[in-house]
C-alpha cells in the first residue's frame, strides 16, 4: 500500500441539521493530536470512531462542541503596529528546555 500524497489527506467535517453529532475525518496531525486530547478529556462528547494504516483517523462528536471560526485578514494599521513592535523589541526566541551548563 502507497503512502497518500499531501493532496490526498485532507480533512472533512460532515454534520447536518437533524442529527446531534459531527464527523471528522483528517490526516492531519495537529487536528488529530487535539482530538485524542478532547476525547479523552471528554469520553462523552467526543470519540475516535476509526483508525486506518494509512494515517487517518475519523472522530464523532456533540455537534455543540465544534466551532468554525472565520478569521478576517490583519487591517494596515494592525500590520504597521506589529511591524513599529518588532523594530522595536526585535525577533526573541524561544527556548524551552534548554539547560545552562
């Protein structure tokens, strides 16, 4: 069995207005690593339904507990104070983890 191409692992959410539950069915892995979280904090609400070879994985849950959320593009004001910001401050990174010897 082949590996899936990018094109091919997508993700699809699938509810309608009569039932009470949603589907999701995706490759990928941040959505399924927060959707093993949530199931398992949640046993009720959320659950994996099916796991296949190929990496996918297809979860059901309460349709009240899943949100879309359309983000609008940054305004040229927003885009000026985050670039004024970073002049400013400069790019600080982020370790974590790291020990001092």
């Amino acid at each position: 069995m082949r590996k899936p191409s990018k094109y091919e692992k997508e993700t699809i959410v699938n509810f309608n207005e009569a039932e009470q539950e949603a589907t999701i069915y995706t490759f990928n892995a941040d959505l399924k690593r927060r959707l093993a979280e949530f199931s398992q904090k949640y046993p009720l609400l959320c659950r994996m339904e099916r796991a296949t070879p190929e990496g996918s994985v297809t979860y059901v849950l309460d349709k009240s507990r899943l949100s879309i959320r359309l983000v609008p593009p940054y305004s040229e004001e927003r885009r000026a104070a985050a670039r004024a910001y970073a002049k400013e401050h400069g790019f600080q990174p982020v370790t974590v983890g790291k020990k001092t010897a």
